[in-house]
C-alpha cells in the first residue's frame, strides 16, 4: 500500500529493474550534491536555480513513467516500450532549458518554433506523470486552469479576461520561472528532497518502528492505549513524513487492528488514524514541506513559520487524544495490561529526570557552543563534530545492553505491552540526526537545505554503523554480514528516498501551472470579487467561504501542491477583504488559515484519501470513516478562525513568560473543553444545555477578545488632520493605523484599513516622510500628493491622490484576559453538578 502511494506500484525485473533502481539512486546523489557546500568549495558541478529544478523534474518525470503504471490493468513487472519513450521524451523536454540555457537567455520572450513543441510536449507528458502518480484530481485542477487561460474571452463576465496565445502562455508557463520551474519546484528541488530523504534513511534504519512502539509502551495500558499511541507515533512520523497516505497505512498496519482489538469500531479506529495522520502534515518543522514554501510566499523566516504553527498544532494533538480518552470512557474500554507497573512517585520522578535533563544538556551545549566559537572559531564544528561522534558511540552501546525492537502481530490473541525503560533505551541514538537538523535549523539558523544536508549526513552515517556497531557490543560476531545489511539498507534508503519525491516533484510542477495562470490572467483578483459578492461584505461569511473552497480545491492533491493552490488563489482574498472591512490579519495567519483547510480535505468525503486508505485496513466504510474522521477534526477545523481573530494563538503579540504561560494554558483548556463539548461527553454524558455552555466556554477562551470589545472598544477613530501629531507620538517601531480610500489601478474605488510600522526619528512629519507619504490638507481633507517608490506606503496599496479618512489608535483598556474569571467560574459550577450526577449514576 505504501508502494502503490508514495513511491510507485511497479516492480520490474531484471535490467530495466535496474535501470530503475540506479535512475532513483542517481537523483538521490544529485540533489546531495547541490544541497552540499562542495561545489562551491571545489568549483566544480555549480548550478543555478532554474538548473538544477529543471535537473530535478526530468528525474521526476522519468520515474513517474517508469515506476507508476498507466492503469490499473498496466503491467506491474515489466515497463511497455512507450513507457520508456514518453519518460525519456519528458525528461528531454525539462532539461530542454539546462540543455539550451544560453540560447534561451538570448531570446527571452521570443520562442522559436522548436521551444514552442517542447514547452506544449513537456506540458502534456507533465499533465500525464500527474494522473499517473497522484492520481486525476491534481490533473484536472492544471487542466482547468490552462483551458481558463486559453478560453478567458469566452467565459462569463464575471471571470471572463483577454486571455493569451500559445507563444505567450508556454512562454510564461514553461520557458520562464513563472510557472511550471517556479518557486513551488524551487522548494521541492532545494529543501524538500532532502527532508523526504532524511525520513527515508530514519525510517530504513528502523526510527519509524521506535518510534511506534515508545507510544506503544507509554500509552498501551490507558484506557484506549492503543488509539493514544496511534495518535502519539503518528504524530512523531508525521514530523517528518510529506503525505497524510503514507502516514496513514504505515503506523495505521499496527495501530488500527490494535484499536479494533480493545473496543473500537472499524470505522473510528481508521478515524483515529486518520486525524492524527492528517494533523502530522500541520505539526512544525516539516508539515508535509509546506513550512518552505511559507518561508518563500510569506517572506519569513523559517524559525518565524514554526514559532507561529507550534501551538495550534500541539493543542489540536492533545485534544485528539482526549477525544480518544472520552470515547474509550464512554464505551467503557480498558488498556492493556503492563508487565511492571511503576508507582506514581517512580513515574514522577523518571520524568522529572528526563525532563530536567534535557533542559541542563540543552544549555550546555547552547552556551558551550557560544564559548568556544569566541575561543576556537570555525574549528567548533569540527570539536562538536568530534563530540556528537563520541555521544553516538556511547549511546549505541547503552542501546546494546537491550534486544531488537520487533512488532508484536497486532491480530494476535495476546498482545504484550513493551516495558517503556528497555523500549525507550534501545533506540536513543535515533534522536541524535534529529537533534542535528533541529539545531542546525533554530539555534545555527541555517538554510533549511544545508540543515536537511547534515542531518542526512549523519543519519547516513547511523544508517551504515549501527547494526555492525551493535553487534561488536554485544559480541556476536556477525557485525561483517551487519556491515553489508547496513550498506544495503543505505542504498535502499536513497532510492526509497526518491521513489518517495516522484508524486511530489511532478505536484509541485504541476501546482507551478496554477500559479502561472493566477500571474498571468489576475484570476486572484476574480475570486476576491466573487467571495466578496456571495458573502454580501460579511467578514465572518468571507472566512467560512473561503475555507469551503479551500477544501474544495485541496481535495485528491499532496501535501505541497495543496498549499500552493490554496495560497496562490485563496489567501490574496482574505487580506484583500478583510482589510477592506477592518480586519487586518498578519500574512502568516491568512497562509495557515486556508493551509490548514486545504489539508482537512484529506479525510473529508468524497475524496478523502487518508480515510480510503484507512477504511481498507480497518475494513470498514470509506465514507463513514472519512464522516467520522472529519467529526474528530472539527476542533482543528475551529482553530484557524479562532486565530485569525485572536493572533496571540499564533504567538503573536505575547509580551513576556506569563503572557506565553496564559495563552497556552487557555488555548488547550479551551480545545479540551471544545473537544467535550462535540463528543458531548465531559465528567459524563452531557446534556443538551451543557454542551452547549461548554462551547460559550471554549469560545470565551480562544477569544475572549469579543466579549471585551462589547464593553471597552478597542479601537478609537481620530479625524486625519491629526495624523502628524500620532505619527509623533508613537513609540519607535510601532504601528501607524490609518482608514485610506481611493481608485485602484483598475478604476475600483476602495475603502480599507491598513498598517504602517514608523521608525525611530524625531517628528511626525519626518516619520511619514519614511513611510513614503507627501500629503496636503485642505478643507479638513487630508490627500496623498505622492507616494514613494517602493516605500512602505506603495507596499500596502496606496496611491497617490487617495484620502487618508482617518487615524486609528489602540484605546487603553483593562487586560481582556479578566474574562477567564466569570468562564472559569461556570465550567467550575458544571463540573460540581456533573460530578454530583456521576456519583448518583455510580
């Protein structure tokens, strides 16, 4: 099932099995090579962007002709001929611009006739690798757009455009880096390998069963253990895995007969794993490589994209496995029993260790790192290098003293549950490449590619020496044939690797055709006139409908094509809309906010990928384990409205530790009480009037700045004569507020909010100056004379010639957070009669 998801149903034999095999391995070492600083440093094998994305997708190309059959009754062991000549002729037609890159250069916007045919062959056989791969939905999606671009005079008025001729549109969609060899395979070609990689070679070397059965031995003997550690294990393969599917039906073959063995239902045991997979593709640092592309769209920094995605996703985890813990009580479930069960205060005091030993080792490696750059300089690396070797070793041969990890049949009558000291013990080494790429990433702020680079180098060396070193350890003898399996494992590992990118290669391609179409007919502009047209100017229904189309358009597409789509058409709609109705909402909220949509369409029906693949190991209904599924992801569907409206959820605008510790405290204690509150289960079976106070509970405390803004308002309107005057007076650094109208380029007249940070000089006048605006009064009136080039001013959207309406300034009120007082004092006075009813009951 993996095979056939991620890497390709066809197994050939014999040489064009090797010819296959040798293709996928050749691709794995190119993109180590251009992710690596030996070109630079041997100024050999250098190539540019558009180089190497176009290197990248005739790899992508070829394997997707070769590996994944045309249909399903297409041979599985052998390649038809036209296999060959459509994969060859594909991966001509990419590397068409390194092959001609100087004589392309030349003739920029002035295709011969030669260029044409590729760019139209490239784009049918591209069109093809798609359907083949990722199946028609993707497909359909490019097609689409591409007949939009075609056929623009001849569409209703309400989306119709001048549309393009085929010199123009292969031109800008093939032969430039505007659409198909963009910034979507940019990403996929510089950072996103690497990472599918680096999960390949954890998973080869044996971390995604560690992983499995850590979760397994920690949470197996709760009640619903085994759906807790489904939850948990995907969630810890999900960091590193690029597709809902591929999570799904690996941790899924063990979990899933599990969870039906304790008392789950077919159809809920796949829901489980359905939502814990599809959260895995939100969860930081990966999320299914769309944390990258954010990083380009966005214009953040990566550490910045984490920071913000970090505690949506942690609290939409923990809520899944309490919805989990309410459903394992109200079927009265138990967990499995343990072999030796520790009391709380041996519990208590083993976390406190591990907890308080990772802090301690966290800052001595962070302030030793400082101390010796001061005094070694560039020769740390090689002392830490040195230092991570010895901390290998020495964890391998703590690893030694216990046995194998090896899965127990999760249909067997009898499950046992690991013992959690010798599970955990025997795989710690496992973190070490994950310690690096997480260091490499947040503390040493390198690029994400260069991270990616050297965790896989060390995973590569993990791959080759730790069952040989371990068999030395335990003296046994065997650590030559270990060697070999090592060396077996680490090539499997690279071509596994690559099998695994084919779907997202040919995705990111693909998604380039609908970035290009949006750059090259406006259609962004089309969709915020027509969601702002079904909506009537309601701010709320704007959001809601476009996260319906959000989950429309992510619908059958992978995790990296789904956000380009979602973002490129999506996101423009809701900065433009909302700040056109007083809403303004930083770019990373809107990105998350129709991110996290475009994902819930993988287990939302019909389409549901993840809940087909997880129906079919747990035997059950498709459709009512994708029903069931999305029922668990309501309390992720809820999250990014709450965020939108209340950004300190993004961790924006938390000034402090004990602003950090409130918002994270009252974020997950509202997601608890949201996820009681839809199961309609708390301490017991909620009644009506309950549930539906629980819900005013946890919507107080995702947003408890709606009740404030009733009572304080938080904004006051001050007239725009007095603009120089608050410029004047703002802190150095703070925001600028203003209410401007005018027409836009295209003659619309708009009215909307926007922001502008003011610097630290001295003056108002000399404050708006930097921000690029001459302005005149006249009649009360104040008018934008001119607008600088490229200043802040041009950048959120005005012109010269607009009115500036108003200035608004923060009011100064009461902290919001005294709402949590009357909330808490309710869900204190639920708990007393719910408890009291439970002990009638009992």
């Amino acid at each position: 099932m993996v095979a056939q998801a991620d890497s390709g149903a066809r197994a050939p034999q014999g040489m064009p099995g090797k010819v296959l095999w040798l293709v996928a391995l050749a691709w794995s070492l190119f993109q180590l090579w251009y992710a690596s600083p030996l070109p630079f440093t041997l100024n050999f094998g250098v190539f540019n962007d558009t180089q190497a994305r176009s290197i990248h997708l005739a790899f992508a190309i070829f394997l997707a002709y070769t590996a994944f059959p045309a249909l399903k009754h297409s041979p599985r062991f052998y390649i038809p001929l036209q296999d060959w000549i459509m994969g060859l002729a594909g991966s001509f037609c990419a590397a068409y611009l390194v092959i001609f890159h100087a004589e392309l250069a030349n003739r920029a916007g002035d295709p011969t006739t030669l260029d044409l045919v590729v760019a139209v062959a490239g784009m049918l056989i591209l069109l093809e690798a798609t359907r083949r791969a990722l199946g028609p939905p993707l497909m359909v999606v490019a097609l689409v757009f591409l007949i939009y671009t075609f056929g623009g005079p001849y569409m209703p008025d309400v989306i119709a455009h001048k549309g393009a001729s085929l010199n123009k549109t292969m031109s800008h969609q093939w032969l430039s880096s505007e659409g198909v060899f963009g910034v979507a395979l940019g990403v996929s070609t510089s950072f996103v390998f690497l990472f599918v990689l680096f999960g390949s070679l954890l998973d080869k070397a044996g971390a995604g069963n560690y992983f499995t059965q850590v979760a397994f031995s920690l949470l197996g003997h709760m009640k619903g253990g085994p759906a807790k550690a489904a939850v948990v294990s995907s969630g810890l393969s999900g960091l590193v895995s690029g597709s809902s599917i591929a999570n799904v039906v690996t941790t899924g073959t063990f979990t899933i007969p599990l969870m039906k063995r304790v008392g789950f239902p077919g159809q809920k045991a796949g829901a489980v794993e359905v939502a814990a997979s599809t959260n895995g593709q939100l969860t930081p640092p990966i999320m299914g490589a769309a944390a990258f592309l954010m990083v380009e769209y966005v214009g953040v920094a990566y550490i910045e994209v984490i920071k913000h995605a970090i505690l949506p996703a942690l609290i939409s985890y923990v809520a899944l496995i309490y919805i989990v813990h309410l459903e394992a009580l109200k079927a009265g479930m138990r967990g499995l029993e343990r072999p030796h069960k520790p009391t709380l205060v041996q519990a208590l005091m083993t976390w406190s260790m591990i907890i308080s030993g990772i802090c301690i080792l966290s800052l001595v490696l962070y302030y030793g790192m400082g101390w010796s750059k001061e005094v070694l300089g560039n020769g740390t690396y090689l002392l830490i290098g040195g230092l991570m070797l010895v901390v290998y070793l020495a964890l391998i041969r703590f690893a030694a003293r216990y046995p194998e990890l090896h899965m127990d049949d999760p249909n067997a009558a009898i499950v046992t549950l690991p013992e959690v000291g010798p599970t955990v013990k025997s795989g710690l080494y496992f973190l070490l490449p994950v310690v690096v790429l997480v260091w490499c990433l947040t503390v040493e702020r390198l690029s994400p590619g260069l991270s990616a680079f050297w965790a896989t180098v060390f995973m590569t060396l993990v791959v080759l020496t730790h069952k040989p070193l371990k068999s030395m350890f335990r003296g046994d003898h065997n650590w030559q044939e270990n060697s070999s399996i090592g060396i077996h494992d680490l090539l499997d590992g690279l071509v596994s690797g690559a099998r695994n990118m084919i779907g997202i290669g040919v995705a990111t391609a693909a998604a380039g055709i609908v970035v290009g179409t949006v750059t090259l007919t406006g259609i962004g502009l089309v969709m915020t006139e027509f969601v702002e047209f079904i909506s009537g100017g309601n701010v709320m229904l704007m959001l809601i409908f476009t996260a319906i189309i959000s989950l429309v358009l992510g619908m059958g597409l992978p995790t990296t094509a789904n956000y380009i789509v979602v973002s490129t058409l999506m996101a423009p709609v809701i900065v433009t809309l909302g700040a056109e109705h007083g809403l303004l909402v930083p770019l990373i909220a809107v990105h998350l906010f129709v991110f996290y949509f475009g994902i819930l369409a993988d287990d939302t029906p019909p389409v549901g990928l993840a809940a087909y693949a997880a129906a079919a190991i747990a035997r059950s209904d498709p459709i009512k384990t994708g029903i069931q599924g999305f029922a668990y992801d309501i309390r992720t569907a809820v999250l990014p409205f709450m965020f939108i409206f209340n950004t300190e959820l993004l961790l924006i605008g938390v000034e402090g530790p004990f602003h950090l510790l409130m918002t994270v405290v009252s974020a997950t204690g509202a997601m608890l009480i949201f996820a009681a509150a839809t199961q309609g289960y708390w301490l017991v079976k909620n009644r009506w009037y309950e549930t539906v106070l629980l819900l005013l509970v946890a919507f107080s405390l995702f947003r408890p700045g709606f009740w404030w803004d009733e009572i304080y308002p938080p904004i006051e309107r001050n007239p725009a004569t007095a603009l120089e005057q608050i410029a004047d007076s703002l802190p150095a650094n703070d925001k600028l507020r203003l209410a401007v109208a005018g027409e836009t380029i295209d003659g619309d007249y708009v009215k909307k909010i926007v922001e502008l940070q003011v610097g630290g000089s001295e003056g108002g006048a000399r404050r708006l100056q930097e921000l690029g605006l001459t302005l005149s009064v006249s009649d009360d009136k104040v008018m934008v004379d001119m607008v600088g080039f490229d200043s802040p001013a041009q950048k959120v959207g005005i012109d010269f010639g607009w009115e500036i309406l108003a200035v608004e300034t923060e009011t100064d009120r009461p902290p919001k957070q005294l709402v949590y007082i009357p909330v808490i004092l309710l869900l204190a006075g639920m708990a007393a009669l719910q408890l009291r009813r439970r002990t009638h009951e009992v």
